[in-house]
C-alpha cells in the first residue's frame, strides 16, 4: 500500500479540524478505557482492528468507550433498539455550531456556562449536549416528546457529575410544537440544534433499516429481527419526513425569532434544500448559512439562520461577556 493511502487511513482529514476523531479509532486506547469493548473487535481486511458496524451491541460499546475516553463519560447507556450515533459525524455539527457563533463575535468561538444550546429532539442518546457541554462548557437544554427517551437521557445526565446541573431535559406534550411548552417567554438561547426524523412513513423507515442492514452486510434472514436497527419509531419518521419537519421549526423559529440567535438543522436529503430555502425567505429570515460536512462517504450538511442583523448580533453577543 502507498504511504499516501496509509496517512488517508490513518487521518479523516474530511472531519471538523477540531474534531477528536479525526485520526482512526485506537482499540488498544479504548479496549484499556473500557474492557467491555474487547470482545467485539477484529482484524480486518487490513490487518487492522475493527468491530462489526452490523452489530448494535458492537457499536453501542464503542460509543461508550468512546464517550468515557474523549469525553470523561463514566456511565452511559441507550435502551435496546434506539439510535446510536455516529459519534464523529455528531461532534462535527457541534464544532461547526461554535465557528457559527464565533461568525457573530468577531471569529472567536465562545465558550462557557453562558452559552445556552437548545437540542430539538435530544433522543434518548443525549450526544449533543455531551459533546457540547464537554468541548465548549456550554449549557443544554433538550426537548424530548418520548417519554422513554426523556428518562434516559435524564438517566445519562444523573449518572455523570460533569454534566449535573448543565444539561436540562424537558417533555414535548405537543406532536405538532417545536418551541412552543419549551422555551419560556424570557428564555433565550444563542443556537438551536436539531437532527430531525429523516423518513416520513414508517413502511420508508423499514424499508431505509434494510437497505442499512445489507449495507453493512447483514442477510435477509437477519433483516426482520432489526426493523428497529438505529433508531425507534419517534426518531426515524413523522409525517412528511425531514422537509416537513425542518418547515415546522422554521415557522416556529419566526414566532421566538427574539429569543434565539441561530438557529439550525441537520438536511440529509439535499433535494429538500430548495423547499427549506423557500420556506426561510417565506420566514424572513436575515441571514441563510448551509455548512457541508462528510464523514467518509457520507455527505451531509445543517442549514442554519439567524432574524438579527449585524449590529442585533454584535448587541447580543455583548451578552456572553457581562
């Protein structure tokens, strides 16, 4: 193998420069962080270690060894069949989030307790705030309309003292409200995050789970025992799917458009990116960024937008320095 293609292996170089997955995952680090992780990894075609990205169980363990390594994460755990991330793919949006808000403040990327996050659909996985409050000491509010979610997210943050009293989880009574039983009528948040359910139908969300599953190599036989193979039915579709639902917050966002300096979503599918588009001009929003970002093959991107003109950024921003 050239030496070239080897530094390639070795270094993601299409992540975040920030981010701390760029170089390949180190088994022997994370096998001695957390033991469990052992029994899952291999030798692959390369003679390197690796686990089955097919197996839940596998990548469940390596998010926890990766979380309690990089992240100092002593305990943390999903209820069986709900998403599991990606974790490099999620702290790119995160470490993307910061340069947005450094844009609002002459470049330099805030950090601290006075920075508030809003993650919109945390899951029950609460990596968002993890990541956000890890990297930068922000503060984290998560809206959750699953209860299941809800408790475990509350579970992870209970469980761990560096996260206690910088992460808030709170209920979504309402199918339809984005913002609305969430944020308070003085509440104010610099960002807003959101990875939204990406299919609009549960038959396309099944459909999505197989095509995944033989991706990563796993058999017909195997396919009905994971329908719900990285994610639930509340993380993986609603109706109108991603589009609608990004459309919903960006109707929303204008009613609280006072209350929030960015905001902004995960778009999978670049075909809805007109429409999302559309809608923000419909919005009258000021100022429209998408920011792409890649994890290997996989190409994805956040739109984000903010209702305030310069001189209503620079005003705000004199905030996280009083």
């Amino acid at each position: 193998m050239a030496q070239e293609e080897q530094n390639n292996r070795k270094e993601k170089s299409e992540l975040h420069p920030r981010n701390k997955h760029r170089s390949r995952y180190n088994f022997k680090q994370l096998i001695a962080t957390s033991k469990e992780l052992r029994r899952f990894v291999f030798k692959n075609e390369h003679n390197d270690d690796s686990i089955d990205f097919a197996d839940q169980n596998a990548v469940k363990e390596l998010n926890r060894a990766l979380l309690k390594y990089y992240y100092d994460i002593q305990q943390w755990d999903i209820p069986q069949d709900f998403l599991c991330p990606p974790i490099p793919g999620r702290a790119d949006y995160i470490h993307y989030i910061a340069d947005l808000l450094g844009s609002s403040n002459k470049g330099k990327n805030p950090k601290g307790a006075k920075i508030n996050v809003l993650d919109i659909g945390v899951g029950a996985n609460c990596i968002y705030p993890i990541i956000g409050h890890q990297e930068y000491g922000w503060s984290f509010v998560g809206s959750e309309i699953d209860p299941l979610s809800v408790e475990s997210a509350r579970r992870i943050i209970e469980a761990n003292k560096p996260l206690q009293g910088a992460i808030e989880i709170r209920q979504q009574s309402s199918k339809m409200g984005i913002f609305r039983g969430i944020v308070g009528r003085t509440e104010r948040f610099d960002a807003v995050v959101c990875n939204p359910p990406f299919h609009a139908s549960l038959k396309e969300a099944e459909q999505g789970t197989r095509q995944k599953w033989r991706n990563l190599g796993g058999n017909e036989k195997e396919v009905k025992h994971v329908l719900n193979f990285g994610g639930n039915k509340a993380e993986l579709w609603c109706p109108g799917g991603e589009r609608a639902f990004v459309e919903q917050i960006i109707i929303q966002s204008a009613q609280i458009k006072n209350q929030v300096l960015w905001f902004s979503s995960l778009v999978s599918k670049s075909a809805n990116l007109k429409s999302i588009y559309n809608n923000l001009v419909k919005a009258d929003a000021f100022e429209v960024r998408t920011v792409q970002m890649s994890q290997g093959q996989k190409i994805s991107r956040f739109v984000a937008w903010t209702f305030h003109d310069e001189a209503a950024q620079a005003e705000w921003v004199k905030g996280w320095k009083a």
